[in-house]
C-alpha cells in the first residue's frame, strides 16, 4: 500500500480506519477501483449502508456531478470502478451533508512496478497512472 494524501473529517457516527492508495505491484493490471468495507461496533460486517461518491468541486469551470452511490452487501462490502479520469473523489456514508473522506486523488503522476526482475512483464509500464488509481477503505461505526 502508498500513502494516502485524503482528508477525514470528523463524524460522529463513522470513524475511517484505513484509507490507502494501492501501490502500482497491488493495483496489477491497473484498475481503477475504491474498495470499501464497512463494519460494525464490534468489527463485523455491516450490510444495506449507502455509500456515495462524487468528485470535488472546481472553480471557473462547470461540469456534471454524478452523485454516484451504492449499499454494502452482507459481507459490509463495496466496490467502485470509478471514472478513470484524474481527479479528485469525495466519499459521504449515508445521506449526511459533510464527506467522511475528502481528497480521494486519482491526479497523480505515472507509478512503476519494478519487482526485482529485468523479465517483468510490468517493470517498464506505468500500472498506476493519470486518473487509473486504486484505493482501500475501511469504515467503522462507532459504539
């Protein structure tokens, strides 16, 4: 896993264990997919919780938001195989008015997967790339 640059903001009902940007090795053959668990108080599953996506704001420019949304299924589990465009994502739980996660960023440079051999089929071709990033998401409710 990279580092993650989102921004979590406080919620009194969510608190976000993890939010990772997968390295361009994790993220072969170069999706561009947000993984999202969702728990309970006690660590497990939590089904039928509405998670919504959209991209951040922008100044001096108009354009469609989305407003993309989807319910874990009984595993507390959601996958988004977002728009593959550099940008950046926001993340809401619910139909709350503040994202959980903000700065979700798929605007990042060319990543390599260089794992050690000089026969790698990945070794020379960037996985991660402009707009094909991937991230792992884990939220929990709080007791």
């Amino acid at each position: 896993m990279a580092e993650s640059t989102s921004m979590i903001n406080e919620n009194a009902i969510w608190k976000v264990n993890g939010c990772e940007r997968l390295s361009a090795c994790d993220n072969r053959p170069g999706l561009k997919k947000i993984y999202v668990t969702v728990l309970d108080e006690e660590g497990g599953p939590l089904a039928d919780v509405k998670v919504r996506f959209d991209t951040e704001p922008s100044t001096g420019i108009a354009y469609d938001h989305p407003n993309v949304w989807g319910c874990t299924n009984i595993r507390g589990y959601l996958e988004w195989d977002h728009y593959g465009v550099p940008t950046r994502y926001r993340l809401w739980m619910e139909d709350e008015d503040i994202p959980l996660i903000e700065n979700v960023r798929t605007d990042l440079g060319n990543e390599y997967c260089n794992p050690g051999t000089r026969f790698s089929p990945s070794g020379w071709r960037p996985i991660n790339r402009p707009g094909i990033y991937s991230y792992r998401i884990e939220i929990q409710k709080k007791g």
